[in-house]
C-alpha cells in the first residue's frame, strides 16, 4: 500500500485490507472493544484482525485485572483473529513507548496492513498533523517542552501548553487552538497520535485508520448511558457484588446493570478468575523496597523513578502501607498517580533505564509472542509465517533455542512478570496456577 509519508488517508480505504492491527489493553474486553474490531473490518474490507495485547500488567502501572490467557479468549471470542503479545517492558511504559513498541510488533509480523485505533475526535487528519509536529526533533516545540518541564509541569502538561504556544504564536499553524485543546485533551487522541508518531519515526508501512469512539469517555465511572468505559467496569469489578448476584460464576463481580456492557459471548469468561488489582502487588513492593536498600541499589536507576520521587521513598520506607498508600506517600503536584505507580512496578519487576535502552536498540519487538489464534484462521497463520521479518514463539521452552542477546532478555523478562502476576492470582484462588511451562496458547 505504499509508504505512509505524509499519513494521508480517506474515511474509508481505496484498496480493501487484508489484515487490519489493534494495540490494546483489553483491560477488561467489554462491548466497545467488540465494536472496534468489527467496524474496522467492515470499514476496511479486512479479512482478519491481529491484536498486539498487553500481558499480565499494564500502562497504568498494575496487574491486569484478569490474565493475559483470558482476556486472549475474550478477544478471540469478540472478532480478533490471532492475539500476541505486547513485551511487558514497554506495556508498562508511557504511551509514546508503548505505541512504539506496539507498531514495531504489527510491523514485524510483515502481513499487517492497516494499524486501527478508536478516538475521541474521529478525524485521522488532525490526529496525524499533530504526529507530524511532535515527530520532529529539535526546533520550536523541543525548546518550549523543555521549558515546561522546568518550570515543573509533568510530560503530558508540557507536552500540551508547548504545542498551544506554537499554536498561538504561528498564524499559519496546522491546527487551531480549539482543534488542539479538544487533541490534547482526549485520551485516545493522544495514544492516536502516539500511534501516527510512531510509523512517521520507524518509517513503517501501516497505514493508520481511525474509528471513533461511542459511548463513555475514557475516565468516566458511571454505568448508565452508552458503553461503559473500562475504568468504570474495573471499578464495578474491585467493589464486588452483593452475595447472591455473581450467580453460577463465583468470581464474576459485575451486576447485571454492569453485564449489559458485555458481549453475551463473553460473559461467563467474566466469572473464571478473581480480580487482581494494585494493592495485590503490595506485599511483594514492602519487600522489593527493602532488599533493594539492603544492597545499596539506587533507586533513581528504574523508569519513571526521579530523585526526588527516590528520596521521599527513602524517608517512609519503614512506614510500609499498601501499593495505594506509597502512592499517596509520593504524591505531588508535579506526579500523577499513573506516573507513581509506573515507577512502583519497574521496581518490581527490575525494569531499569539501562535495561529498557537495550530493548529499544534491540527494536522494542524482536520476536512475537503468539498466545492464542482461531482456527479458522490457519489461512492468516501461515501468511504471517511467510511475512514475518522477527521469530514467532509458540511455546515458552523453545524461546531459548530461537532468540539469543537482548532479544532473550526481553522474553524472560516477560515469564518474570507472568509468574509475579501467577503468584499473586495463585494466593487469592488459595491454590496453585498454572505458569509459562505448562499453559497452553489459547486456540478457539
């Protein structure tokens, strides 16, 4: 389909797509996600569609409410053709990383050709004039971000007032304030331009498709309305049911106000597993914490762990409340909560800078983890082994005969974090689950 240099694309494709691509979380799957995924097929003439999904945690910095097997088997249930793996590094990183890595992984598979993400605006023009701009090193908007983030605003701030002083500034800029404030604003927007920002840099093929997004905004926590946002679906699940509500399925959690935002092919998948959420991880960070002392490890060296953030640590260290409460321990003007609890969990998981720098000059996807493909789709299988240009990994224990270096690294650092995330489903199922040895990839 050509190199996407300017990113010019029409409402509706010229030539239908073969394999469209999702970047996702699935956090949990729900009525909006089955929606995205047909609606891009129809709008683009697509047979099939790849999800690149997050693991067992995700961006916000916690464990995934359900496993990344499960929610695979939602996916696949809802539409979703063949599932494989976000690397955790960058699953848990910021949005700029997490999109990087997300289009350097469609992009490796070599059969994906369209990258289809919901926004809030709907408008694939102004989402890739704005990835124009911020694809750009040095110059204006580099300056005036420095600026910001001196003057003590957090990434996404300085990010915002940067390209709004050019806006203002520029008679001929590209977009209008109000067009800008309505961007910056809207969560999926800028994931969206993240996206467009990424194939501009990595100078991929994938041509960006977007459909807007219906229902609830990103943040909402209501239930009424149009479909529910994830957020407020995660909230209903941690607050639990009334005894009686769950029904035949002990660990479902959701009301049947809240089951309306399901698709009825999934809705049993909702009761298989309990719910996993920050304050699960507490335990495990008290002792992270303090065997990281006891060795002298400074903290400054994980992601998104500043100095000032590493000393604050240090003075209540021996206070030690749940994940929620080192949070508030940390909390300031300048940090949001998802920011704090990104740093917890580098921790955690040993993701420091360094490391993380050798996976991006490792190409941030090196190989593609499969775990799960329907059947039917044998015919899309074979076309990704045919275009892949990185390893496809079926079975954990092959790993280390097909990748070597950072690329090895990288994987084990995946069945690190899934078997953090086992170990804590595993205490609250008060029984043993099964690990990366011995799950099967999920086939429908």
């Amino acid at each position: 389909m050509g190199q996407p240099d300017s990113l010019e694309q029409p409402d509706s494709l010229e030539q239908p797509a073969k394999v469209i691509g999702i970047i996702a979380e699935y956090n949990p799957f729900h009525g909006g996600h089955k929606f995205q995924i047909e609606e891009a097929k129809k709008r683009t003439g697509a047979d099939w569609c790849v999800a690149a999904m997050s693991g067992d945690f995700v961006q916000r910095g916690e464990p995934a409410v359900y496993s990344k097997y499960l929610r695979t088997r939602m996916a696949l249930s809802c539409g979703a053709d063949l599932v494989v793996e976000l690397p955790s590094a960058f699953a848990v990183s910021s949005a700029e990383d997490f999109a990087a890595c997300g289009v350097a992984l469609l992009t490796g598979l070599g059969a994906v050709d369209v990258l289809c993400f919901g926004s809030e605006d709907g408008d694939i023009r102004r989402i890739r004039t704005a990835a124009g701009i911020l694809a750009q090193e040095g110059g204006d908007f580099s300056s005036l971000l420095s600026i910001g983030l001196r003057s003590g605003l957090s990434w996404p701030q300085a990010r915002s007032q940067a390209l709004l002083k050019m806006a203002d500034k520029d008679k001929d800029f590209p977009l209008k304030r109000e067009e800008m404030d309505k961007l910056l604003g809207s969560p999926n927007n800028l994931l969206g331009i993240e996206y467009c920002k990424a194939i501009l840099r990595q100078n991929s093929p994938l041509i960006p498709f977007t459909i807007r997004r219906r229902g609830q905004g990103y943040h909402d926590n209501g239930l009424e309305g149009g479909q529910a946002s994830a957020s407020a679906i995660r909230r209903t699940l941690k607050a639990g049911v009334p005894s009686g509500e769950a029904g035949l399925f002990p660990y479902a959690k959701l009301t049947p106000e809240a089951m309306t935002h399901i698709p009825p092919e999934i809705r049993s998948l909702y009761g298989r597993e309990p719910v996993l959420e920050a304050n699960d991880l507490s335990e495990i960070l008290n002792f992270c914490l303090l065997s990281l002392k006891r060795e002298g490890t400074d903290y400054t060296q994980y992601g998104d762990m500043s100095a000032e953030m590493a000393r604050r640590l240090e003075h209540c260290l021996l206070k030690q409340v749940s994940w929620e409460g080192r949070i508030e321990q940390l909390k300031t003007r300048q940090y949001t909560y998802t920011r704090l609890s990104r740093a917890l969990l580098h921790m955690v998981l040993g993701l420091t800078d360094a490391r993380v720098q050798s996976y991006k000059e490792a190409g941030r996807a090196p190989y593609a983890r499969i775990l799960g493909f329907r059947k039917e789709s044998q015919e899309l299988l074979a076309l990704v082994k045919q275009k892949t240009a990185i390893p496809l990994i079926t079975k954990t224990a092959d790993a280390p005969h097909i990748l070597t270096g950072t690329a090895l690294d990288m994987f084990s650092q995946d069945i690190y974090a899934s078997h953090i995330r086992q170990t804590l489903l595993s205490k609250k199922l008060e029984q043993p689950v099964r690990n990366e040895y011995n799950q099967p990839i999920c086939i429908l």
